[in-house]
C-alpha cells in the first residue's frame, strides 16, 4: 500500500477526526480511502448515464423492452 501526506483545512481535519471520533472508522487513512471508493463509483455511474443519454432513444414500447429484458434474464440463468 502506498503512503502518501495531504494537507487539510482545518474544517476537513476537524471533520476526519470526527468520523474517526465516532467509532464509525478506525482511522483517517479508513475514512479517506472510502471516500475515494465512492466517489469512484460514482464516476462510473456518472459514465455509464453519460453513455446510455449518448446512446440516443428507443422507438420500443415499454413492454417491447420488459419482454426483452425478462427473455435475456431467462437465457443468462440457462447459462
């Protein structure tokens, strides 16, 4: 794992002591790698919105795409 040194504002320090302060964490490193897991995850959510709103509109109805969506779940469990 790899160390690194940040600096916070006190408003920041205040506020990772507290999280740590609460027992719910065991450390600032815990609180901050969280952190970065979430919000990497919501990049991801972030780009896979992006690219379904680029993926333009479907002309199917919603039960055209209940029925294919229900067809694909029944395959994927055959497999």
């Amino acid at each position: 794992m790899s160390r690194q040194s940040i600096s916070l504002t006190r408003p920041n320090d205040e506020w990772l002591k507290a999280q740590v302060d609460s027992e719910e964490y065991t450390s600032k490193s815990e609180v901050v790698n969280d952190l970065i897991r979430k919000a990497r995850e919501v990049e991801e959510i972030r780009k896979k919105l992006i690219a379904a709103e680029e993926s333009g509109f479907s002309d199917r109805t919603p039960e055209q795409i209940r029925a294919q969506a229900k067809k694909r779940l029944k395959n994927a469990a055959k497999i």
